[in-house]
C-alpha cells in the first residue's frame, strides 16, 4: 500500500502520536501513583518531591510506551521501514558513540565554566556515595529520557516532515517542535532559545547519519553531565547556582552553540555528506 505523504496525513500523523504519547504519559504517572498507593491530597507533594521508586517506575513505563507508540504508528499508520525513522546503526558505531558523547557533554561543560567564571555558580564540595535504587535511576534518567525524546522528536517527527520537506527546513522545524514541547510557567526567553538550539544540534546530529544513533548518545552525554554537575539529587557536585535563571540559561545556550558548531565543521568537512542538508541525496516522496 502507498504511503500518503500529502500534508493533511503528515499533520494527521504528527498530531496523532504527539497526542497519544502525552496520553501514554498522563496515564503512567496515573497507575504509578495508584500503584505507590499516593492519595489524592498528597498528590502535590509527591509531585514536588517525588521518591526515587517512584520516579525510576515512571520513567522506565514511560520509554515503554513512547517506543511501542512510535513502532506501531510507524509500521501500521506510515507504513514505512523503521530505517526511515532512524532505527540504523552507522558504519562506525564506536566512533560516533564517543563524538556523540562529546558533543553532548560540551553543552553543560560549557555552561558551568561560564557561571563559575562570573561567579554564577559556587561549589562547595562533592557529593559521593548513591544507593543502588539511585544508580538505577541515573542510568534511566540519563538514557532512557535520551531515547524516548529522540524517537519521538528526531525519529517520528523528522521522518514525517521530511516527506514534504528539505532536510534543512524539516530539521528547523522540528527544532521549534521541541522548544514547544519544553516550554513551562517559569521559562525564560534564553530557556527557549537554549531548547531551540538544542533541537536544532540533535536534528542535526539525526540528518548527518539518517539515524538516531548519534543523536542518541549527543543526548546521553548532555543529561549524563548535566545530572553530574546541577543535580541535587543524583549529581556529584555540591554546589549553589546564585545567577538568575536567564543568566544560567543564557549561559546554557553558549554551550549548546558551542556544540553546533563543532557538529557543523564535522558534517561540512565530510564530503560524502555535505551535500544532505539541501536534500540531494534523499530519496523523493510521492505525494497522493
């Protein structure tokens, strides 16, 4: 059966999974909460303050759905390969494990030299020693929220988009896509702008290789030294954020840009790539 790529069905499709996954989600944080027997007047402050059962349970559930949502769609809605979607593995593996993790751990790197450097940030010590229910949920926050963002975002979405779009306009798109999806009350205009380009190095990391690879472990390596250094819980180090919330995200933003750069050398310098952000080497779409 032909795949519909007109605009009506790419929109149907995008709306369709974001959809059932913000569903997905409401009603694993539903059953977990039923399941911890949390009643409904303490509901805020197990929300504010959640245990760390509670939290690895939810998260492991939540990388369950978001996977099993974005197969089904794609092999019974898209009805396209899951290589379209970036479930590859690239020529080299090994390497694009440690550049993604180097890319990603840049972001946070940089933001924290900056703070320290202005005085945003004072550290007071290290935190050692973590319970083995804590490793678990590192290892969960830190991968499993890298996953399941990236099938979602990079994956489905980029998949979807790219069937009417150049890769170059898909990728900017689905930047402002994930910027949307991480806005809150108490975001600031640099916080947007550091989503932003957070998406736009990730859609990047996706279009180089046509999978989700890369991305992936760019993402790990964010969240992997992001929870070392700013955790309270899970973090190694002790310390105090004294910026404002729009100086420590701006400063975010440096680190993001930082990173951006460096993947856009990597990809402008390979010439059996350089061409794919304009779209030459994609395969066309047929339209009904």
């Amino acid at each position: 059966m032909e795949r519909r790529c007109g605009w009506f069905w790419v929109l149907v499709r995008l709306l369709l999974c974001h959809g059932l996954v913000l569903i997905a989600n409401g009603v694993v944080a539903l059953l977990v909460l039923l399941a911890f027997g949390v009643a409904s007047s303490e509901i805020q402050s197990v929300v504010q303050n959640p245990p760390q059962g509670l939290l690895l349970f939810t998260a492991l559930l939540s990388v369950v759905a978001v996977t099993c949502i974005v197969f089904a769609l794609t092999r019974w809605v898209d009805r396209r390969p899951s290589a379209e979607i970036g479930w590859t593995m690239p020529r080299r593996p090994g390497l694009m494990v440690l550049l993604g993790l180097f890319l990603g751990a840049i972001v946070p790197a940089v933001k924290m030299v900056i703070l320290w450097v202005i005085g945003g940030f004072s550290v007071q010590g290290l935190r050692v020693g973590q319970s083995e229910l804590g490793y678990a949920l590192f290892a969960v926050v830190v991968i499993g929220t890298a996953w399941s963002e990236e099938v979602l975002f990079r994956g489905y979405t980029l998949a979807n988009l790219n069937d009417r779009l150049r890769p170059v306009i898909s990728g900017l798109l689905s930047a402002l896509i994930f910027a949307a999806f991480h806005l809150g009350s108490e975001q600031t205009w640099a916080g947007v702008l550091s989503y932003l380009m957070s998406g736009l190095l990730l859609a990047l990391s996706f279009l180089y290789l046509n999978s989700l690879w890369l991305p992936l472990w760019v993402h790990t390596g964010n969240n992997l030294v992001y929870e070392l250094l700013f955790s309270d819980t899970l973090g190694i180090v002790v310390g105090t954020q004294q910026a404002s919330a729009v100086v420590a995200d701006l400063a975010d933003a440096a680190g993001v840009l930082t990173a951006l750069v460096l993947l856009l050398l990597v990809v402008l310098t390979d010439r059996r790539k350089g061409h794919m952000l304009l779209g030459e080497s994609r395969p066309t779409s047929t339209s009904t």
